[in-house]
C-alpha cells in the first residue's frame, strides 16, 4: 500500500477569472490553471502568473494595483488555495 505522505500531491486546480483591464490584458475572461505550492497560496499563484512574462509580469508587478478574490471574499497574500476555488484578479474600482 503506498505511504500517501511520501506520494505527490494531485496539482491543485483553479479557475482564474480576469476582470476589467487584466481581461484587456491577458486577452481572456479567465482560464483553469493548475497552482504550484503546497499548499498554494495567492502569493505562490501570483508568482507563477508573473513568471509567465511579458504582459503577465507587467500588470502583476510589486506595486501595481490587483486585488485577488478567492470565492468572491477579498483575499490577502497568505491566503491558501483549494482545488476548485474561484480566484478572481481585478484592479481596484474607482469612482463616485
């Protein structure tokens, strides 16, 4: 029988939805994507967007301005992610 503590772990799989200008940006309303980290975190998933390049790296930037929803409650950095999560990347809205 094998020792499910030295086994791999299954990737956990989420689906990424991309709003307003990151939509623009990436040219998708979102897209399933299997998270690295065990476990994943927003932090680790933003990473591994970002280590795509070019405009993902751009836009995801230290310093640009992206909120992350997990399941539609705004979510910090250490939050942890599990397979089948809704993880939306938005900019934060303005106006009156």
């Amino acid at each position: 029988m094998p020792d499910s503590a030295n086994s791999p772990q299954a990737a956990v799989t989420l689906r990424l939805v991309y709003l307003a200008r990151l939509r623009d940006a990436f040219g998708m309303a979102g897209e399933s994507f299997a998270a690295p980290g065990e476990p994943p975190t927003v932090a680790t998933l933003l990473a591994a967007l970002r280590a795509r390049g070019g405009v993902w790296n751009e836009e995801l930037a230290a310093g640009r301005a992206v909120r992350v929803a997990v399941n539609h409650e705004l979510a910090a950095a250490g939050t942890v992610l599990a397979a089948g999560d809704e993880v939306a990347l938005l900019p934060p809205v303005t106006g009156g």
